[in-house]
C-alpha cells in the first residue's frame, strides 16, 4: 500500500534541536536501495513507501552514523533519528559543512571560487574575506588568533617572516586555494619543535606561471614613482622579484613676512650697554627647500629545489636613499635701535645604503636535517652639513660603515619516539668604521672603530613523556669579544681598549601545554667569564630558577611568573 507516508525527524540526541540536510538512505531486506533523499531545513522528510521491513542509514558530517532496522505500517509511521554530535574533531566537520573550507589533519584548504569576484588586487583583499584570517596594521597574518611565520607558493617556501611587505604585490587572478598548515616543519621533523610553527600556502592554478605588475605615476613638484612586481613559478624554482624607484619631490616654504620673534629686555655687563637695554629680533624671511632626489629598493626570493630532499633559498634586499635640504634665515637684531643683519644658510645631506644577503642551504631525510645560513649586512651612511653665517663657513662630514657576517649551522637527529637531538653552532663577525671631520668653528678628525666577533655552539635534547609533558635538557655556550680604537688626530687623543666575554648555561626545562594552561618550569646554572684589556679577569657563577604559568579562556590569558 502506497497511500501512507513515513515521517522522518532528525534531532540531537542531546538538547533535542532539530537537524538539517541530514542523508536518508532507505535499504529493503536485500539490502536494494528503496531511496535516497535528505532533510529539509526544519530537519524533516516524508517518504511515500509501501508498508514493511526496511534499514534506514543517516549520516551528516558534523555527527556520528546512525544505523537501524525499523517497521512501517500504521502504528508506526513516525521516526525520530536522534544524532549524536562528533567529538574527536567538531572544528572540521563544521569547517566541512561550510562547502568551501576543508581541514585534513593539520591542514585547512579554502577554496577561492566560491568566495572571489575577481575584483581583489592582492593577496591581503582576498585573505579579509576568509573567516578566521585577520590582516594586522604591519602586514601580519593570523589565522584563529595563530601568527603565520611562513608563506609558500605552489608548496615552496619563499618568504619567512618577510612575506608582510609582499603579500599586497602579489596578484590573486590565478590563485584557486590558500591553505593554512598548523605544526609546519620548516627545518625540523620534529613535533615538539612545530607545534608554533605556522604556514599559509598560496596555490595556483598552474604550475608553470609567470605574474607581474608595473605601476608609475608623476606627481606634483617633480614627484614620480616606478616599479615592477614579478611572480614566476616553475617545479624546481620559484622567485618573487621586486623593484621600485622613488622620489616625492621637491617642497619648498618661502615666508618674507616680518615676524617680531623677541621683544624683551635685557641688562648688559659689557660696555656700551651696561645700562638697561632693549632687544628686538625680527624675522624677515626664510627659505626651507627639501628634496628627496631618489630612492632605490630591491628585493629578490629565490627557492631553488636541487632534490627531493634538499634546497636553497636566496634572499637579498638593497636599499638606496638621498636626502638633501636648504634653509635659509634672515633676521634682524637692534639693540637700542641699532640694526646687526644676521643671514643663515644651511646645506644637509644624507645618503643612505644597505644591503642584506641571506643564502640558506637545507637538506632534509625522515630522521635529520641539515641547515647552513650564510648572512651578509652591510650599511653606509654619509652625512654632511655646511653652514654659511655672514660669510664664515662651517663644514662638517660625518661617514659610518658597519657590515654582518653571519654563518650558522643547524643539524637535528630524531632519536626513538620523535625526540629530537639539536647542534647549533654559528660564527658572526661585525665591523663597525666611523670617521668624522669638522672644518670652520670647529677643526675635528676623529675615527672610531669597533670589531665585534661571537663564537657560540649549543645542544639540546627533547624528550615527551607519558602525560604529554616535554622535558628539555639543554647546555648553550657563546663567546663574544669586542675591540675599540679611538683616533683623534686633532688633539693626538688615542683610546684602546679590549673585552672578551664567555657565557654558558646547563639548564633542565619541563613544559606541558593542554587547553586552558601552560606550565614551565626551567632551572640551572649561567657561568660567566670577563677578560679585560688591562690583564684582569671575573668569574660569575649564578644558578637560576624560573616558574611560569599561562591561564587561557576565549578572551583572556593570564599569565603568572
């Protein structure tokens, strides 16, 4: 008989709420499919099937299968399904039920067809229309209140921390996913090292691409600005290139009014004014003329996959800047109704370069990973000011040179059940020139140096125990000399001076993370050694204890020392 319908209700087993778009599956006693339907919005269906014997599945992605063999005929011709809600991960099947957002272990995959227009210039434009993400002022990125410490392209890491000036350059016309990976190992396989590591992969749709952007504009007072952005990947390489040339132009103020800046008087102890007297300054005009000639940046990321298990990633940022300013004062001083004109003309100058080369070797199996830095930093900085006061010339140069070399080396072994053994050890070297040279009111030649070297290696070794807790064991040793020499050719001053200083540490550090708190704890040992110029040396040995405890909640931490 066809005229009954059974009527179906889908509801939490727990406050009863009805549930929606639930799948109804209809099996007869040979396990043939009758129908195949689903809920409505008010978690309700009704099945036009004959009376009998028949197993009905319902399954929705935010609950647990249900399964069960019922009877229809006319005492029974309602079904309540009541659900009980997943519990092992309710973030993702809620994710899931979204339809654009979906979540794989570590792993979160927006879709972007469904939530783009085509309108978005950038990056940043498509990442303020995903749920979760926030953009902050200086360009960082978080995802559910978790920083992102790295950007990969197509799955290859290109930037670190320095994806927050070149998100909004990117273009996203070819993008089709973002994908944001919690517990991202970088240059470690171990979880305890990754669990605050986060990345957000941007992919597109082809994995031979080449995107690029050119912008230019003149503005007023000789004002213009160049640049060109360019995004090229291929399977082995991937580069993101940016150039730029500036200049805001020049400003000029030009003011001849007569401005009475003093009216005053003063008593004088030098003849002819050692009686009461009366001072008058008056502004007759001045001229501030600034102009920023150029400035030059250049930015360039490299990955380069030389193997499955090893790359190398190339970094290199230049910056180029001049500033140059003219001012020009005249005032009038009378004292006692006697005029002294006093004409003022100032020229300064800046010029400003730096440069940052980072090279980062990385070779990666399923138990080690080797990593070798190699940094280069290198600033020069010109100053020079020129002062003509009624014809008598100040002149003054000032020059500072420093530059960095850094090299660094990384080699992690995982030990039995993921714990990781950690050698670091690293090398850094910073020179430091600086020269001055004063001519006119003041004659000055002075040079100063400084040469700064550090030495350091440290070990470490994690281990998790039973109750999910990390214990770290962990010794660090650094040794840092500094030198100084002072050169005063005007006044033949000379100034030497020598320091070393050694630092190490054995420390034992037990941390255990869950939901609501984090505890740690760490004690040990710092031992310090000073080595002075003039022979003399000091040993500081200073144990230490340190508590800490962090209580979470939706809205607040407090944190506890």
């Amino acid at each position: 008989c066809f005229g009954q319908s059974l009527t179906i209700k889908t509801i939490e087993k727990t406050d009863l709420k009805p549930i929606t778009y639930v799948k109804i599956l209809v099996l007869d006693n040979d396990s043939s499919i009758v129908t195949i339907t689903s809920t409505n919005e008010n978690g309700h269906i009704s099945l036009n099937i004959p009376y009998g014997s028949y197993t009905i599945k319902a399954s929705h992605l935010a609950y647990e299968k249900w399964n069960q063999k019922v009877i229809f005929d006319s005492k029974n011709a309602a079904l309540n399904i009541q659900l009980i809600p997943k519990v092992e991960n309710l973030d993702e099947v809620l994710i899931n039920a979204s339809g654009y957002i979906r979540k794989h272990g570590d792993t979160t995959t927006v879709s972007l067809p469904k939530i783009v227009n085509g309108k978005e210039r950038n990056v940043i434009d498509v990442l303020k229309k995903i749920k979760g993400v926030q953009v902050l002022d200086d360009g960082t990125v978080t995802y559910n209140k978790k920083e992102v410490t790295h950007v990969l392209i197509n799955g290859n890491k290109i930037f670190d921390n320095d994806y927050k000036s070149a998100l909004d350059k990117i273009r996203p016309h070819e993008m089709v996913k973002i994908q944001f990976i919690e517990n991202y190992k970088d240059d470690t396989n171990s979880d305890l090292i990754a669990k605050d590591a986060m990345a957000m992969n941007l992919g597109f749709k082809d994995e031979f691409f080449i995107s690029g952007t050119l912008e230019g504009g003149l503005g007023v007072s000789n004002g213009h600005i160049l640049g060109v952005d360019l995004l090229q990947n291929a399977k082995w390489i991937t580069s993101f290139i940016n150039l730029k040339h500036q200049n805001i132009g020049f400003s000029e103020s030009n003011n001849l009014s007569n401005t009475e800046l003093l009216n005053t008087k003063i008593i004088s102890h030098y003849e002819p004014y050692s009686s009461l007297a009366t001072l008058n300054v008056t502004q007759l005009g001045e001229i501030d003329a600034t102009n920023f000639n150029n400035t030059y940046t250049s930015r360039i990321n490299t990955t380069v996959k030389l193997s499955k298990q090893t790359q190398l990633l190339i970094k290199s940022n230049n910056t180029k800047e001049e500033l140059h300013r003219l001012n020009s004062v005249t005032s009038e001083f009378s004292i006692d109704d006697e005029p002294i004109i006093r004409n003022e003309l100032t020229n300064q100058g800046v010029d400003y370069v730096k440069s940052e080369n980072n090279i980062i070797f990385l070779h990666k199996t399923e138990k080690s990973v080797l990593k070798t830095a190699i940094y280069f930093k290198s600033i020069n900085h010109e100053y020079f000011q020129d002062i003509d006061l009624n014809g008598n010339i100040n002149q003054q140069f000032i020059e500072e040179k420093s530059q960095q070399y850094n090299v660094d080396i990384k080699y992690e072994q995982l030990l039995s059940n993921d714990n990781p053994l950690i050698i670091n050890a690293g090398y850094h070297y910073k020179p430091m020139n600086q020269s001055i040279i004063n001519q006119g009111f003041i004659t000055l030649n002075q040079d100063f140096e400084t040469r700064e070297k550090v030495y350091y290696g440290n070990a470490s070794l994690l281990k998790k125990q039973q109750d999910s807790s990390i214990i770290g064991i962990y010794f660090k040793s650094k040794l840092s000399g500094i030198k100084q020499n002072l050169n005063s050719q005007s006044n033949n001053d000379r100034f030497y001076s020598q320091e070393e200083l050694m630092t190490s540490e054995v420390s034992l550090d037990w941390r255990k993370d869950s939901k609501v708190k984090n505890w740690d704890i760490k004690s040990g040992i710092n031992l310090y050694t000073f080595n002075l110029d003039n022979g003399n040396s000091y040993l500081k040995i200073a144990p230490f204890f340190n508590a800490s405890l962090k209580i979470k909640n939706k809205r607040t931490n407090h944190n506890f020392a």
